[in-house]
C-alpha cells in the first residue's frame, strides 16, 4: 500500500503530446522557409478494421502538424513483390521522407522482408536492422515511436533518471527491447522481465521505474510495484465489461495508483506519445535526409566518415 495513502498523480499523455506537436508544427515551419514540406508516406495493406483506424488517426495528425501525408491504400490480395514495388517506389521518390507500413501485413507477407526494404534514412518507425543496430550502438538514428515516447514521459515526469532502476515488462521488438535501450542510454539500471522471468513479480518491486508492455489487460497491480514507483503503461486492450466494451491496460490502473507515485492513464497516456513521435520522426527523417544531401554535394575527402 501506498504508506501516504495518497493516489498517484496521472501522467498526462495528452498534454505531452501536444507539446511534442507544437514542436513538431514550429519544426515543419522552419522547413517552410527553405521550401520543404515533410512528407509522411503511409501504407496499409488489407482491410483490419483497427489499422484503418490507426491509418486514419495518424494522417489526421499529420496534417494538423503542417506534414503532407500519401496514402498507399493497398487490396489483401496484395503479393510480397507488389509490396516491394510499392515501397522500392517510395524509397526513389525524393519528394517522400518518411515510410511507414502499418503492421501487421496479412500472413502471406514476410513482416521482417518489409521492413528491410524500407530505406533506413526514411523509416520513420525505427524497425530497419540499420536503426535497430544504431541505436545500440547509440548513433543518431530513427528509433521507435512509442519507446521514445514513453522516454519523453519519463524525462518530464522525473527529470535526471540517472542511477534509478528500471525494469521493462514485455520484450518485443517494437516496445521492450528498444525500451530497455533507451533506458540504458538514460544511465538507468535495467531489467527486462518476460513469460520465462523466475519471479517476475519480485524483480519487479525492485523497480523505481516500471514500463509494461505485454498485452495482457489489467496484469499488473499495486502488489508488483514499490511505493513511489513511476508506472508507464503502454498496453491498449478492450474488455467487455457489465457497462459495456471499455479500454484498459496491460495496469490495474485502480490498485497501482494507491501504491505509486506516478501513472500513465489507458486511454491517455502513452497513446498521444506514439503518433507524435512518428511526426517527430518524420521531421527529423527529412533533416537527415537533407544533411545527406548536403554532403553528397561535398568532394569525397571533405566528407564525414
Ligand atoms: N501497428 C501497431 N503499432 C505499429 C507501429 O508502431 N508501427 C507500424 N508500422 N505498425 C503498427
């Protein structure tokens, strides 16, 4: 329990969000003046109810930002070798800076063979190997739109996290892996906890800082967490309940906040932070794209390596 018997304060995603947005809008304005608009090239494949969405959701966003979006709106029927085409299409085009294939593609469609030919300077989701590797390496490169997200909450919510423990609940490639990178990167201790973790829960009460990401609605409660933890919940589930279908996350939202000190509400939280950072990305796609350009214009020996 929390000993102050006091709730934790919410992490209000959405007003981050905005934030990052009006970043992301005086960035493209600045771009304006040298004559560029960042354009956001988005493919969807097949007809999943969720991504149409998801699809629709981001180049709303897209446009309120001042970024140009293209849709690729593409049939179930569609091949691998179509796809490709479609994106080998995109990655010439020098009018578009940022690729971005909703996943998941139908199942005849190798997901990994997608995203590899997606080029890396324009892969706004931060999936390509070139970026994957980037990042643990520390370079300047696109990294994944939600982990930098629920960075930026982090950073506003606790300030320096230097030194703190955290511990990432989920090892995907899209969450929990880039996740526990970015962390390592804040100076943080970092433990990953998964399905095989031998008491995951006991590591997890080690925790300062606990991120979720597992896909399993309302999984962690307040008996997880040591008081005064900082809790972001990435999950995005909806349940039926005896009032109807509501969405939830992989947080017992109601026990966690009595034990800790600041939580991520589900809606609200972390799911602004996704598509802002993909904007976010997009812009600085197009900065890196112009920089490349520049240098290509440079002889060979002045060059960077
Ligand atoms: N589907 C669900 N989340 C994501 C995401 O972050 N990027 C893409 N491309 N597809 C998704």
């Amino acid at each position: 329990m929390n000993t102050s018997a006091r709730l934790a304060r919410d992490i209000d995603g959405k007003a981050i969000a905005a934030q990052v947005l009006s970043e992301v809008a005086a960035d493209v304005r600045e771009l304006a003046q040298q004559g560029v608009t960042p354009t956001l090239a988005v493919v969807l494949v097949g007809e999943d109810p969720a991504s149409h969405v998801y699809v629709r959701n981001k180049i709303l966003r897209a446009k309120e930002a001042g970024i140009r979006s293209l849709e690729r709106r593409l049939p179930d029927t569609t091949s691998q070798a179509q796809l490709l085409a479609v994106i080998a299409e995109l990655n010439t085009d020098p009018s578009v800076n940022g690729i971005l294939v909703q996943l998941p593609v139908p199942a005849h469609i190798d997901e990994g063979a997608v995203i590899q030919a997606i080029d890396p300077i324009k892969d706004v989701d931060g999936f390509h190997r070139e970026n994957v590797g980037g990042l643990v390496q520390g370079h300047d490169v696109l990294t994944p739109c939600t982990p930098s997200g629920c960075m930026r909450l982090l950073l506003d919510t606790c300030g320096d996290i230097s030194g703190l423990h955290a511990v990432v609940i989920g090892r995907s490639n899209i969450v929990g892996k880039p996740m526990a990178t970015l962390l390592l990167h804040a100076h943080c201790s970092v433990s990953v906890v998964h399905s095989r973790s031998v008491d995951a829960k006991a590591l997890c009460r080690l925790a300062d800082i606990v991120v979720v990401a597992v896909g399993k609605p309302q999984m962690i409660d307040a008996d997880w967490l040591k008081p005064g933890a900082v809790v972001i919940d990435v999950g995005i589930n909806r349940i039926e309940t005896d009032q109807g279908s509501r969405l939830v996350g992989d947080v017992d939202y109601a026990s966690a906040r009595t034990v800790a000190s600041a939580i991520t509400p589900v809606p609200g939280g972390v799911g602004p932070m996704t598509i802002a950072y993909l904007l976010k990305n997009t812009v600085i796609a197009t900065h890196l794209q112009l920089k490349h350009a520049a240098l290509s214009l440079l002889p060979t020996s002045t060059q960077e390596a």
